[in-house]
C-alpha cells in the first residue's frame, strides 16, 4: 500500500471528528489559561483568610524563654531554610515566566514565604534562644550562599514543589505537636504562642502544596506522557532545598530524625505515597513501566499522545480532581463577575477521539 501525500492526509483527517485538544499548542494554552483561573482564586482566597501580619498577628511577649538546645537547632534550622527564598522565588519566576497564572503566583508564594522568615526570625529573638548579635551574623553567613534549582525544566520543578510543600508540611505539623506538649521528647516545651506560629506557617504549606499539586494534576491530565516523565525524574533525584547550604544542617536534620519529626522513612509515607495517590499514582515503578509500555498515536501537531488508559497513573482519578478544580473555579468566576466576561470552561481530554485509523498513513 502507497503512502498518501501530506495534501491526501490532511484531507481525509479534514473528514473526520477532528479535536483542537490533539494539538499541544492549544492544550499548553489551555493548561496556562486554567492556571491563571486558579492563581486568581487563590489569591481572593489568601487575601480573604491568611492575611496574617508577621509581628502585629502574635503576642511575641508571651512566647516562652529559654528554649532547649535541641528546639532551639530545630527553630534555627527552619529560620535557615527561609533565607533562600529569595534564591527561590527568582528561580521558580524565572523558570516559570512564559505561564502567566503560574508566574504571578510564584511572586504571591514568595511574598507569603517571605512572612514565613520574618516569624522564625520573631520566634528566635523573642524566645532569647539567639541574641541579636548572634542572629545576624547567622544571618550574614546563610547569605553568603545562593540556592540553586534542582532542575532546569519548569515541568520537573512543578513536581518538585508538589513533594517539597507537602514534606514542609508534614514537618510543621509534627513540630506543633512540641508546641502543643504531645511530643514526650520535648518535656516542658509546650507554648501557646508558637503554636499558634507553626500552625499559621503550616497552613500557608498546605495551600501551597494544593496549587503546585492542582497544577501538576492540569499537565497528567492533558500531557500524561510528559508530566509522567518529569514526576519519574524528580521522584528519582529528590532532596529537600538547601541542605547543603547552612553550617549546622547535620545537627539540624539529626534532631528531626531523632525526634521522628522526619526521616526517609516518614517521608516516603505521609509525603511521596499521599501525594501520588492524589495524581492518581500508585507507585514509580509502575508509571516507569507504563512510560515504556505506552501505546501512542500521531495528533495533529505530528506530537505523540499516549494511550488514554495510561498504565501505572489513573487518568480517572485525575480527571475527576480536574472536574472538582473547575467547579472551584467557577464558583469563584461566577461571585466576582469573570464569568460575564472571561469565563474558564472545562474541556475534557478524555472525551477527544483518536485519529481514525482510515486518517492515519499506512503503517501508522
């Protein structure tokens, strides 16, 4: 049988149930369109219920004093942490530039990380754990070291901040417990008003770990081949930022680990399983298998598109989280006048036909 002529196949393909969505340009369009819905509902959302101000929002003279060493290295640690948001911020903006929603979120995330800084800095200085003195050399020295991104694909850094804003939650979350008095490792250490600090800070981490992951959930739905990828990458090469950038990060991470606030071991599962299952992942190893497995077909951009049974992620499970996303969204649009306007309406992938195999070249 003869191959038909460009002219020929585009012909019979004008013929037949053709969709947009089997363009990658329109489908990035769409992914960048659905992520600026979803930045300006957070932002309404942060403004409305975490608009908290770092020294008014606490009583910082009624934080108890003279915690022990071993909390005060935890509180120092996280203060260290902060002192690359700068560093990255100006990445994740830089690699994120050309999606308007995701950029413009980056700058929010930054400035929320920013009062996340100013807090532990409060939390140190009030508690008499660190002098001032003691505390901007501290500070001098953390800022003679830059961050650097773990990776250089927007793609693979989206990933990244899905897993690392859920691990920084977790280790929030477990260090209120010390705060609460639920830790037995920490007797005598239990204070309502930094309680009340690492709560603040924690919900700031859930948030943000809900955006990174909606997203991240935006590119499996509409490039599983390529977001599966990135997630096997980033899975495989995971550290948490700046650990080698602070002078006291052994001691720092030693506590953790000692103290069960986190290890390998906690982080693969209330961190990576939790957050696969909500892409709809159940394990690496099985999304790697799928990848090489996968069965794909020509769209009309000559990009590749993977079979919609995917093996080793559930699309259904992601598209009903889509589904949810956008009844979010539109309630948002629907309150504040968008949707008069510039409504976000949902286009469902999973809906699209393949091309026809009468449309396909011989031997596609």
């Amino acid at each position: 049988m003869s191959i038909p002529s460009a002219r020929q196949f585009t012909s019979t393909l004008d013929k037949t149930s053709f969709s947009p969505l089997h363009s990658h340009e329109y489908r990035t369009n769409l992914v960048a369109r659905y992520t600026h819905a979803l930045y300006r509902w957070y932002v309404a959302r942060s403004q409305q219920t975490r608009n908290w101000n770092p020294d008014r929002g606490f009583d910082w003279r009624a934080l108890r004093q003279n915690p022990s060493e071993r909390l005060t290295q935890i509180l120092e640690g996280f203060y260290a942490v902060e002192q690359y948001a700068p560093d990255y911020t100006a990445q994740l903006i830089t690699l994120a530039r050309k999606s308007y929603g995701r950029a413009q979120f980056q700058i929010r995330w930054g400035s929320e990380e920013e009062k996340h800084s100013d807090l532990w800095r409060n939390t140190l200085l009030f508690s008499r754990a660190r002098t001032p003195k003691q505390l901007e050399d501290y500070t001098r020295d953390l800022r003679e070291n830059a961050w650097e991104a773990p990776f250089q694909s927007p793609l693979e850094m989206l990933f990244y901040t899905v897993f690392q804003e859920r691990a920084t939650q977790l280790i929030y979350l477990k260090t209120g417990a010390i705060a609460r008095g639920e830790n037995p490792s920490f007797p005598g250490e239990a204070d309502p008003v930094l309680a009340k600090v690492i709560s603040a800070i924690a919900i700031d981490e859930a948030a943000h770990y809900d955006f990174f992951l909606e997203v991240a959930r935006l590119h499996i739905y509409y490039f599983p081949d390529e977001a599966l990828r990135a997630l096997v990458t980033v899975m495989k090469n995971f550290v948490m930022p700046a650990t080698k950038l602070y002078p006291n990060y052994d001691a720092f991470i030693t506590v953790l680990y000692e103290a069960q606030i986190f290890s390998p071991r906690l982080f693969a599962r209330d961190v990576a399983k939790p957050a696969m299952a909500a892409l709809g992942v159940d394990t690496i190893r099985a999304v790697e298998a799928g990848i090489i497995r996968s069965r794909e077909t020509p769209d009309a951009g000559g990009m590749f598109r993977p079979d919609k049974a995917f093996t080793g992620c559930n699309l259904g499970i992601v598209e009903s989280a889509v589904q949810n996303l956008f009844g979010r969204i539109e309630r948002f649009e629907n309150e504040v006048g968008l949707s008069d306007i510039m409504p976000t309406t949902f286009e469902p992938w999973g809906d699209v036909l393949t091309i026809p195999d009468e449309a396909k070249p011989a031997g596609a």
